[in-house]
C-alpha cells in the first residue's frame, strides 16, 4: 500500500513539474512580444513630414532568442532583390542588415510598396512612437526626401530610432564658390579712423569715437531725399558722408526709374 502511494505521489509531482516547466516555455515564446519605436528628430524640424512603418520580417521569441521570418508582404520583394537565396530566412535578415544604407535597395523598396499598394503597419505623425507593435524587423519611410529611410529590429519592449537627414558631400553637393563683393572672413574690433590704442592687456583696446561734423543731419537728409528720388548717382551722396567708402564710377548698381505720368 505504501509502494503505490509513494508512486502515485511520483507521479503526481511529476505531472506537476511537467506543467510548471511547459507553462515557463509557453510564457517565453508569448510574454513581451510586443514593444514600440520611438522616433527621435532630435534638432530637426519635421513640419508636416509623416514616417510610414512597414514590417519587412515577423519575429518570435523563445528562451531568449529572436527568430526572423519574412512578412508575406515582402516576400515577393526579396525574390525580385539580388538575395542570394529569398526562401532562407536569415539570408534575408542579413541582406537587410548589410544594405540599408544603400540608396538603390531604399529606392526598390519605396517603388514597391507603391506599386504594391502594401499597408502601413502604422503611421507616425506629431506623436511619433508607435506602441503594441510586434517584434519584427520593420522599415521607416518619410513622406519626404529630405530625411533617410530607417531600418530597425524591434526584439524589447521600446526602440528608439534616430532620424537622419541628409549628408553633405554625399547626398548634397557641396561648391564652394568664394567670397562675394562685400563679404569678409573677419570684422575688424575697431577701425583705423576711431584711433585704437593698445592696454597693458592685449585683450583689451582703447577706441575714440569718431566726431561727426556739424551738418551732419543735413547730409543725412540729402541722403535721405536722394533714396527717396530713386538717385542713381546716390552713391557720390553716401561717399560724400563716409570717406572710407570707394565705388567704382566705371559701374552703375541702380538705374532711376522714369515715372509713369496717369
């Protein structure tokens, strides 16, 4: 009687183990599945833009571990694609990874899902962070050129992305065309004419102001009437009033308008 009790309570306690160990299982292929993707535009100004997220691989969890498959919406997407075998799963997940900042696979893509009519798994505007999503490896797409796709694996319960715009020299071109008539590299802290003087202290300097002359106010409004009169010799006005200011009399920059009489 003994024997049977002490296997009953065996098997009882088995049966138990048993349970308990295919419920953690069943718990770490479901539990925290899902998660969300937060978009940080940090300093740039987004305006209007709006990001669609599409996922490109579906995604299990189980004892620690992520497993990728591709999303039937895109399988016919990577057997158009150069993948060197689009039915293996982790061929493809590596494809991604090694090409998304490549601009021709980014230009397949969009051109895809446009001709494809594929739907959005969510869209992000003013709030920009997606929740409940399920794990997967997704791709981002501006409604605009001037910011960079994103691609990002989502295996937690948060993932932050950040946006990118675009490069110089590498998506924008770059000419450096010189100085223009009037530009300068440097100002000076104070000019000739006001009598800078130097300090014990190199840092600091001693400047006169520069004494205006008595009719000054009345060749201020000279001037004033010349701009009003549209002058085009307004410029003999101006070096009249700042003798540091040289023209050349050889070239005209304004041109007086004739009057249209009603």
């Amino acid at each position: 009687m003994k024997n049977k009790l002490k296997k009953v309570v065996a098997y009882v306690l088995s049966f138990m183990m048993l349970f308990t160990t295919s419920a953690m299982n069943i718990g770490s292929v479901s539990a925290a599945s899902t998660g969300s993707i937060t978009l940080n535009v940090a300093q740039h100004d987004i305006g209007a833009t709006t990001f669609s997220v599409y996922k490109l691989m579906d995604a299990t969890s189980a004892n620690d571990k992520i497993a990728y498959t591709v999303n039937s919406d895109f399988k016919e997407f990577f057997k158009q694609t150069d993948v060197a075998n689009s039915e293996d799963d982790e061929v493809v997940y590596n494809y991604i990874k090694n090409h998304v900042k490549n601009d021709d696979f980014t230009t397949k893509l969009k051109t895809y899902v446009a001709s494809k009519n594929i739907s959005k798994v969510t869209l992000l505007q003013s709030n920009l962070k997606a929740n409940n999503l399920e794990y997967g490896y997704y791709a981002i797409i501006p409604s605009i050129d001037t910011y960079k796709p994103m691609y990002t694996t989502l295996s937690n319960s948060n993932q932050t992305v950040y946006l990118k715009g675009l490069e110089p020299d590498v998506d924008i071109k770059i000419e450096f065309i010189g100085l223009r008539p009037g530009e300068k590299l440097y100002e000076e802290m104070l000019m000739k004419e006001e009598g800078m003087k130097t300090t014990p202290n190199k840092m600091i300097h001693i400047g006169q102001p520069i004494q205006l002359p008595d009719d000054f106010f009345d060749q201020l409004e000279d001037l004033r009437q010349s701009a009003f009169d549209e002058d085009s010799d307004i410029r003999k006005d101006v070096q009249h009033m700042v003798d540091t200011y040289h023209y050349d009399e050889n070239t005209t920059h304004g041109i007086k308008k004739q009057r249209i009489k009603s």
